[in-house]
C-alpha cells in the first residue's frame, strides 16, 4: 500500500489438519526470537501468517512513509486480501501494538475472522514527554543511545523480578530497530487512542492480560473484555507464559467451541 511492502513469513504445519489460518501481527518492533516457545506450539497445528508490521526493520517503506496505527491497520486488510484470506475463516493474533493495529483494522476490515485473540492490548500510547522530545532527533545517536533505554527500561518500566521476560522481549526489541522507523513511529502513535475507533465484533474474542507486566497497563486489557458481550478475560500473569504455550490452547479453545 503506498509503496510500503511488508515482510510476511508463512509456517505451516507438518501435518496439516482442518484448523483455519491463524494471522499473527507481532509487537512494537517485535521480532521472532521473543516467540521462540510459542511459534513452535503453534505451527504444529496451524498455518501461521507471521506479519511484520511497518516499523519493522524488514519493510521497505518510501520516503514521507506514515507509521501510524491506522496506516498499519490499512496494511494488515490488505495483506489479508494479498494472501487470499480475507474470504476464509481465520483467526488473529495480536501482541502489544499488534493486538491494538488488529482491533483498528477491524473497524474497517471486510474479513471474516473465526475468532480474535489479544495478548496485552495498548488502547493508547503514554510516551513520556521527554521521550517525544528525543525521538525527534534521536535517530542518527541511536547506538549510543540504546544502552541508556535498556537500562531505563529494566529500572523504571519492569517488574524485573516476577515478569524477567519482558526485559528479554524489549531487550530483542531495540537491538532489532531501525532508529529513523523507531523515532518516527514514537511521534505518529503517540496521539492515538483506541476508544475513539473500536469496532463491532460478532466472533469470539479472547483478551489475554500479564499481570504482572507493569510495562501494559492491565486496564486497558480489563476495559475492553467489559465492553464486548461476546469476550473473555484470561490472565497469564507474565509474559513468559502470554509468549509460551498455553496461547495455543487458547487458539484450539476457540474453535473447539
């Protein structure tokens, strides 16, 4: 869309059964390795559709690029008519920014999503004032800039004793960036909020909240599971097991009802 391409990695299952698609839409900068127990789980029982949003360092994005949710969104509903699938059942899964870039794309979307299932969803983006700041002319001093936002991160924004994978997930995130995407990202996604687009949902829809994660506010999760009929809240407590295995079960459980 635009002359923006997105990078999309296909798994499928060594013994395909009857199970729809599932489309994956990672985190804020998210890569691979932070679903390195989850990806295997998953991939034994479904087609995956592993999809890298715009930020990531895999797209190929002209110059004068938007990297808002809604410019995300857009991509998503046309990936899934790219790959076919937007006339098939198939279930979502979104993380963090992806979980957020999915309920948007909904509002919009013309596909037929067997059911949803969100791990942390961000309904905005609380930035810290200084951070904005930053990312409008941090780019070009990012490496020496990143070991500094690790150590904020693990000593400000982490529960690091009862949830040490988020460290690890963030950790992955900023040595995986592209600053110039990174910066300008910040400064697009820092004025959304969710409440002022959530769709209408008529499939299943699981929140999966981490309790234990100070990085996600819980509220958010906790919000949207009141405000759809059809929804259910689990919470998995850390982002150990939201990344691990038991999100495939959560999958199966979905269809199995």
């Amino acid at each position: 869309m635009n002359g923006v391409s997105l990078h999309v990695t296909i798994f499928t299952p060594p013994e395909p059964g009857n199970f729809p698609p599932v489309i994956m839409v990672p985190g804020l900068l998210s890569v691979k390795d932070n679903f390195s127990n989850l990806l295997p789980g998953l991939t034994r029982y479904f087609t995956v559709y592993y999809l890298e949003t715009r930020e990531k360092i895999s797209s190929i994005c002209p110059e004068g690029s938007v990297f808002s949710i809604q410019n995300m969104a857009d991509d998503l509903n046309e990936a899934l008519t790219q790959l076919g699938l937007h006339k098939q059942k198939y279930l979502i899964l979104g993380f963090s920014m992806g979980a957020t870039v999915v309920m948007e794309s909904l509002s919009a979307g013309t596909g037929l999503p067997a059911g949803i299932v969100l791990v942390g969803p961000s309904s905005s983006f609380d930035f810290p004032v200084w951070s904005l700041r930053l990312a409008k002319v941090a780019a070009p001093f990012y490496p020496v800039i990143k070991p500094l936002l690790k150590v904020y991160i693990k000593n400000f924004r982490m529960n690091h004793q009862d949830d040490p994978e988020m460290y690890s997930i963030q950790s992955r995130v900023l040595d995986s960036a592209d600053p110039e995407k990174l910066c300008a990202t910040i400064q697009e996604i820092a004025s959304f909020s969710l409440w002022e687009h959530l769709p209408v949902i008529h499939c299943p829809l699981i929140i999966i909240g981490a309790s234990k994660d100070i990085f996600h506010r819980q509220d958010d999760a906790l919000r949207l599971s009141k405000l759809f009929r059809n929804s259910v809240y689990i919470d998995l407590e850390t982002n150990q097991r939201s990344h691990g295995l038991e999100v495939v079960d959560i999958l199966k459980g979905i269809l199995a009802s």
